[in-house]
C-alpha cells in the first residue's frame, strides 16, 4: 500500500464518518425525540440516560465522527471556492483547531453535567 | 502545470442558483449542500445549547419545557428533514463513488428520496404524536 | 416553408455592460439553431461574434446556452424550441471567462487537456480491425507509427460539461468533467507504469476527481455520451486500488 495522499484521504473520511453517522446519529436521534418520554428528557432523565457507560461511548463516538465530517465537509465548500494555496493550507489548519476544540468541548461537557450531578458519586459507583 | 486563470472569478459560486440549468443532479448538489451548511450551524447551537446542563435542573428543565412546545417540535422536523436529505442523498454519493450504481444515480436519487419522504413522515408523526 | 424565430442574444464586449438584443430572422423548416445565429449575423449585425467550424457536431467549437440549457446549436433544431413567437435566448457557456457575445476563453480548458495527454492529434489508432492504415501515398508501413492521424475520440472539446458542472462554477481550478475522462482514457491505453503514475498523481488532487461532488451535470449534457461522471468514479476506484490494494 502506498501512502494515500490527503484529498483521497479527505473523501475517503468522509464517507466513512458519513457511514457511520448514518448509524450513530440514528442512535442518537432515536434515543433523544423518539425514545425519551415527552420528547425530550429532563435533567434527571439525561442523568440516568449518561449512566450507562455504553450511551457515552455512543455519545462521544458520535461526536468525534459528526465533527470530522462537518469539518471534512466545510473544508469542501470551502476549497470549492477556488482558494489559493496559501488559504487552502490555512483553511486546512484552522479547521483542524475548530474540530479538536469542538471534541474537547463535548467531553468537557459530558463531565460538567455529570459533575453538576456529583461526578464523585458518579465514578464512586 | 502552470494554467492563465481567466479573470472574471468574483462570486462565481453564484451560478448555482441559475436555476434554469437544474435537473436532478444539479438539484441533489444544491440540496446537500443547502442542508450541509444547515446541520453544522444546527451542530454548533445545539452544543451551546447542552451547556445549558451545566447548570442542573433548576436551568436545564424550563428549558426543556420550552422545547417541548409545538413550536419547537415544528423545528426538530425540519431538522430531521435536513439530516435525511442529507444522510441519503450521502448514500448516493458513496455508493455511486465507489461504483456502485453508476449510470443508476438519478433513480437511485429519486428512491432514496422517497424512503427519505416517508421516514419524515414517520418521524414527525412520532415528534408531535409520541 | 420557413420559421420566423426571434432570437434574444446575449452581447458582450470587455468595455461595455452585457445586455440582450432581439433578432426576428427567418430560417428553414429543417434549420438548427446555429443557422439562425448565422441569419442574425447576416441580416442585423456583422458585429455578432460567435464560434464555429463543422456545423456538424464534430469540432466542438459551436456550443453556447439555448434557453440555459447548454447544446450544440449546430445540431439541434429550431423547430425544437419554437414556443409560440417566445425568443429563444442564446446565451454563451458558462465557467469560461467572456471573450465577446457568444465567445468564450477555452485556453484554460484546453491546457487541462493537454495535461492529461489526450493531445488533438497522436502516432496511435493507427490500426483498422488489425490492420495498420497505410494510407497507399507511398507511406512506408513502417513509419506508420510514427504518423500522426487524427485521434479517434469521443469527445470533441467543446466544454459543454463544464459549463453545467456545479463545481466547475465555483472554482476554475477543479480539474473538470473533460479532462478527468480523458485522463481516465489515457490511463487505459497506456501500460507504461511511470506514465500511469503521473496520470493518476493528476487525477489524485484536491483539484482533480476528489473535488467532485457528484452532480452528473457533466454526463447529462455530453453531446458525445462521454460519460465524464463515469469516468471520474472510474478514476477513483483506480486511485483506491492503487492507494489501498483493494477494489478495480
Ligand atoms: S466530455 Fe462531452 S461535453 Fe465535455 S468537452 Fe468532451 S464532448 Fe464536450
């Protein structure tokens, strides 16, 4: 195998991340709207929801795929523009940032929320 | 390769919405694209939004009510429009990519969409009746 | 019996704003519509400027927007779109830079082609069913390889896709429907590995078939049945294979 170069790469991403969105965004848009009584769950509700160490495997992997496809894919529209290659580069790069604070910030997040419900008795447990 | 780029290059992107030159392909791109551009706005605030947990019930439970309003619900259908336009219209783009289904794209794109209407249908049916 | 036709005709000129005129001409029965363009420059305006050559589909020079929709006005009638006295509204390509009315820059274009070695003419296709073409004018056989003959091509160049081509429209770079098959075409003639590796290095850009989006814009416009779309998935399954050991 050869190394692939970045734009086979690109695409190739893009359909995997969209193949598995396909699956995980399902997954979550079930268990949000469909599953969740009312529609949408209350705090306790997205509480006991996040207990289940599996749901935030879930979460996060759907997150980590949603970003790199939304960030694959503003990279497209973007370089459909005709940029030069200098901005293609920094297009490239500064996406790249967007989408590791995007990660980071949901993991932050799935922790706050526990950690608003006590993460001590959360990992106490 | 050295290319002489033609100069009139300002706002060319601007022809897609000549929209006497769309047939089904044209329509699909614009309709990914459309859609793209709308779920990674929607992606952004809805992150924002889940910030609002931080806060614990006393912040996060009046929003919810809110978000339960008909109104609301009215918005997670189009939502769920978006992400099936899209997510479908991306199995065309996959599979026709990989060479399955060449020379079938526009029935291909045209069934999809059908179990993309119907699944709307289903989906908001369940939003608002569920 | 003969057709009056109104045409409402795109004019340019590089020191003056675009605008539309109208030209009632009246032209054959059977005419096409670049018959008609000629009646418009004959009768109203020697100033028209507008391309041809063959008048019969096999130089590619002629193609403009008939309606928006883009054709080869050489071979499509008149007839086709009369609507009762509606103009039909002529229109030069899209995605090239304007030289004049229905004029357009294609050295753009052509340098892409070029690029990807479909050259106008080459020393192959010098055999018919097996046999090389000696064309009897005291041609030694054996330097009919040598001999460049007329390619024997499908595409005409006439930029028809890429005037429909939705990614073409936002970027000049993109590598574009005709070249891409031509590449695809170059790559199944040749056996010469470092020649496919500098083909397919061509193909595998962000500016080649990576860059498209998968409209079809390109196979549904083709006067030629090119299939360009084709092509460039064909293109990427190659680079799979090549890239990944897997796949054509
Ligand atoms: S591929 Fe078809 S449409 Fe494109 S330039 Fe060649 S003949 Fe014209």
């Amino acid at each position: 195998m050869q190394n692939p170069k970045r734009s086979t790469l690109g695409w190739f991403w893009q359909a995997v991340t969209g193949a598995l969105l396909l699956l995980l965004l399902g997954v979550h848009f079930i268990a949000h709207h469909f599953i969740a009584a009312g529609g949408l769950r209350d705090f306790n509700q997205v509480i006991a929801y996040l207990g289940n160490p599996i749901i935030i495997a879930l979460e996060l992997a759907f997150l980590v795929a949603v970003t790199i496809h939304a960030m694959l894919g503003a990279r497209s529209i973007l370089f459909d523009l005709g940029l030069s290659a200098q901005w293609e580069r920094r297009v490239t790069r500064g996406l790249t940032v967007v989408g590791v604070i995007t990660v980071l910030y949901g993991i932050w997040l799935i922790y706050a929320i526990l950690g608003a419900n006590s993460a001590v008795a959360f990992w106490a447990r | 390769m050295k290319l002489s780029l033609p100069e009139n290059q300002k706002l060319r992107f601007l022809r897609w919405f000549d929209f006497r030159s769309w047939r089904v392909g044209m329509l699909a791109y614009i309709l990914n694209r459309v859609t793209a551009i709308g779920l990674v706005v929607y992606l952004y605030l809805h992150l924002v939004v889940l910030s609002i947990l931080t806060g614990g019930p006393t912040q996060w439970d009046p929003f919810v009510a809110l978000a339960r309003s008909p109104f609301f619900l009215a918005l997670d259908v189009i939502l769920l429009a978006g992400i099936l336009i899209h997510g479908l219209n991306g199995v065309r783009v996959t599979l026709t990519g990989v060479g399955v289904g060449v020379g079938a794209q526009k029935t291909l794109f045209a069934a999809l969409m059908l179990v993309g209407a119907v699944l709307l249908l289903a989906g908001a049916w369940k939003i608002f009746m569920g | 019996m003969a057709l009056n036709v109104t045409l409402r005709m795109f004019r340019y000129r590089p020191d003056q704003s675009a605008r539309y005129d109208m030209f009632k001409v009246t032209v054959p029965d059977a005419a096409n519509v670049l018959d008609a363009i000629e009646q418009a420059w004959a009768q109203h305006d020697r100033a028209l400027m507008f391309r041809h050559a063959c008048h019969h589909a096999s130089c590619g020079t002629c193609a403009v927007r008939v309606n928006g929709r883009e054709v080869l006005p050489c071979i499509v009638p008149v007839k086709k779109y009369l609507d009762g006295d509606k103009p039909l509204t002529i229109e030069p390509l899209k995605n090239f830079s304007l030289v004049g009315d229905l004029v357009v820059d294609v050295a753009n274009f052509f340098q892409k082609q070029a690029a990807s070695g479909l050259v106008i003419t080459r020393p192959t296709e010098n055999k018919l069913e097996g046999k090389p073409i000696a064309y009897d004018q005291g041609l030694d056989p054996a330097s009919v390889e040598t001999v460049p003959f007329n390619r024997f091509e499908n595409c005409i160049e006439c930029g028809i896709c890429l005037s429909a081509c939705p990614t073409m429209a936002a970027s000049v770079k993109f590598f574009g429907p005709a070249s891409l098959a031509a590449l695809e075409r170059e790559l199944d003639k040749t056996t010469d590995p470092q020649r496919r590796a500098r083909l397919l290095e061509l193909a595998d850009d962000e500016q080649g078939v990576w860059r498209c989006h998968s409209a079809w814009e390109c196979t549904e416009t083709c006067p030629q049945n090119v299939r360009p779309a084709e092509a460039i998935m064909a293109l990427r399954r190659r680079i799979f294979a090549q890239r990944f050991g897997f796949g054509k």
